[in-house]
C-alpha cells in the first residue's frame, strides 16, 4: 500500500444515515468497508457458529447451523457482557479481513473508508487516521427506525444505549455530518472529501 493512502473511519449512531453517507463516499471511488455487514457473514462461518452455540446454547442457531441473528441479540442487547463477548470474536476476525482487503487496494486511491456503527466502542478508531461521525439527534432516529423497522421504541432505546452517546461521537470525531432533513448530504460530503484530499501529507508513513 503506498504512503499516500489512509484510513478514514465512518461510524454513526442506529438510524443516523450511515449507509447512505457510505454511498456518497462510494460514487467518489472512494473503497469502502462496511464493517457491519462484514461481521454478519460470519454467522455463516462454522467455526464462529460453533463458538456462539457453546457460549449461549444452541437455541441461537438456525436448522441449517447459522446463527440466528434474532436470536443472539435478543440475547445480547439485554446484557452488556454478553454483547462484549459477541464483539469481542468478531471484530479480530473483521480486522483482519478489513487489513487484507485494504492490501489489494489500488495504491493510486487517496483513502479507503473503514464503516462500523460501534467504531469508538470496540477500538477500531485506533486503526485508522481520521473519522467521519454521521449526526443526527436521538428522537430523529428513534422516528425514522420505527418507520422502517416497525418495533416499538423501548427496544430501540435499548439499542441505542448499547452505544456511545451521539454526542461524545460527535465531539471526538474529525469531521462531522449533519443528517437532518434539509441539510445537503452530499454537499457536506464533498466538502469532507476535498478536505481528506489534502490531508495526505499530514499522514506519516508508519500509519500507512
């Protein structure tokens, strides 16, 4: 990987917008690597399979010996350690899949994009040089989510406080998108990419 490319992380609340932010970065050419969407392949995985089955019974697995993603987290959103423990055997995993797919990036891209909604919680913000928190405020997510996802509120909640306040992500991040409703999304994310451009030389080579 040459010297000139780094790593931005892009994280975000349940409901902020992410995945439509990381859609904007991706018509730039920007590489992007959804974190999230990573980590739900190993559901499939039957070693990772195997490992939940024993931590949590195998009630948590489907009749064809994947994880039922239902199933874990109602188990793990009701209980702290037991989401520590699930993040903890993913994310190495993830790693390591997000370093090796960054290796075969092209050297002549500027940065790649690292996406994860837990990005402060679980550390990944040590594993990149900048980050991009996508903002919205607590009831402007909690509307949208029940719109989309039509589950009541009180689980909503209890997602949400399974991750870093909103505010805290917003005031340790590098650049910050606002997505309410009539601000210009992509305007903003352009104005963040012209940034990230001229930004490369500020990264030494021992981070690239």
């Amino acid at each position: 990987m040459g010297n000139l490319v780094y790593s931005v992380g892009l994280t975000g609340g349940i409901g902020c917008g992410k995945t439509t932010v990381l859609e904007v970065f991706k018509s730039l050419g920007i590489p992007c690597f959804n974190s999230d969407d990573e980590a739900k392949k190993y559901y499939d995985d039957a070693i990772f399979c195997q490992q939940v089955a024993e931590r949590f019974g195998h009630h948590v697995l489907r009749l064809d010996g994947s994880v039922d993603r239902k199933a874990i987290a109602a188990v793990v959103f009701n209980d702290p350690c037991e989401l520590h423990w699930l993040n903890s055997q993913l994310h190495p995993r993830v790693m390591t899949d997000f370093h090796e797919w960054k290796i075969r990036c092209n050297d002549n891209i500027p940065y790649v994009i690292l996406e994860s909604a837990i990005l402060y919680e679980s550390h990944l913000d040590k594993e990149v040089d900048f980050v991009v928190d996508v903002y919205l405020e607590k009831e402007e997510r909690l509307r949208r989510l029940e719109l989309r996802d039509h589950v009541s509120r009180d689980l909503l909640e209890a997602r949400m406080a399974n991750q870093m306040n909103e505010e805290e992500k917003r005031d340790r991040a590098d650049f910050v998108i606002h997505n309410y409703e009539g601000n210009p999304r992509r305007e903003q994310v352009l104005a963040i990419h012209r940034q990230l451009l001229g930004k490369r030389e500020a990264i030494s080579p021992e981070r690239s």
